[in-house]
C-alpha cells in the first residue's frame, strides 16, 4: 500500500467519526466510495467491501474495482450492520438481483443493527446496487432526513 493510500484511509476514518450516526465501538479502517457490510451487529465480525478503489499507475486518477459481486454468494443473508463510506448513496435488497425488500442508506450513514425493530432486515441482504448520487432517489431510506 503506498503512502498516499494510507494517508487516504486514515482520512476516511476521521470522517466516519464526524458523519457516522453511531460511532463503531473500535476504529475500524474504511475506504472511501465503499458499501461495508459486517457479519455481526455493532460493525464486529467479518467486513465485506463492496467496492473499492485504487490509485492508478500516473498517481492522477481514481480507479474504481468492484471487489464483490453484486450478489455477494458469499456473504449471503448474513449481514446485521452497515457503513455506507461511499459519496453516492446505495440500496440494499433482501433477494438477489434487486428484488423485494429494500432500504436506501445515504452517503455517511450506518447502520448498527439490522435487527432493530424499525427494519427487521437482519440476516437478509442479498444484493446491493449504488446509485447515480447521494439522494436516495425515491427508494425507501434507513432514516429520514433533518
Ligand atoms: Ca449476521
Ligand atoms: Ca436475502
């Protein structure tokens, strides 16, 4: 990892503190323009970047990579909370390939439990899709806005 990208990534971590609606319980280590899904709630157990992003060989540009698909068929109806640390807000979805139910998380937001009583979502998410900015775009939110 080059000095660059871990100056990055210390950044990132900074600004979850300042956006983040709870704060994880320990520092974890974010990059930027990324949908992290934990195993267990409280942002504990395993982490899956959704996607992710590299500084490429001119040092000029942002390099996006997908790092899991869509789908994730690993990490299948196990997720109990989430970081959005993206600048677009993404959509959550219980089945495959975008379909039933569904929660917008906005960019900045997390969501530490799943199985809170307001979403019942714990264990469910199977596919994820980024959307074009950082408005919810009239799907359903985690939370509504001040
Ligand atoms: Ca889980
Ligand atoms: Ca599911």
């Amino acid at each position: 990892m080059s000095i660059i990208s871990k100056r990055l990534l210390g950044a990132a971590v900074v600004a979850l503190g300042v956006l983040g609606a709870a704060s994880p319980a320990q520092a974890v280590t974010l990059d930027f323009r990324t949908l992290y899904l934990f195993d267990d709630a409280g942002y504990e157990g395993a982490k899956v970047p959704v996607q992710t992003l590299e500084w490429n060989e001119l040092g000029q540009f942002w390099v996006y990579r997908q790092v899991s698909k869509p789908e994730f068929p690993t990490f299948n109806d196990k997720t109990s909370s989430l970081i959005n640390n993206d600048w677009r807000a993404w959509v959550v979805f219980d089945d495959k390939n975008y379909q039933d139910r569904r929660y917008c998380i906005r960019p900045g937001e997390t969501v530490p439990n799943l199985s809170a009583q307001q979403f019942k979502f714990n264990d469910k998410i199977s596919s994820a899709l980024r959307l074009e900015g950082a408005s919810c775009a009239g799907y359903p939110a985690f939370f509504t806005t001040g």
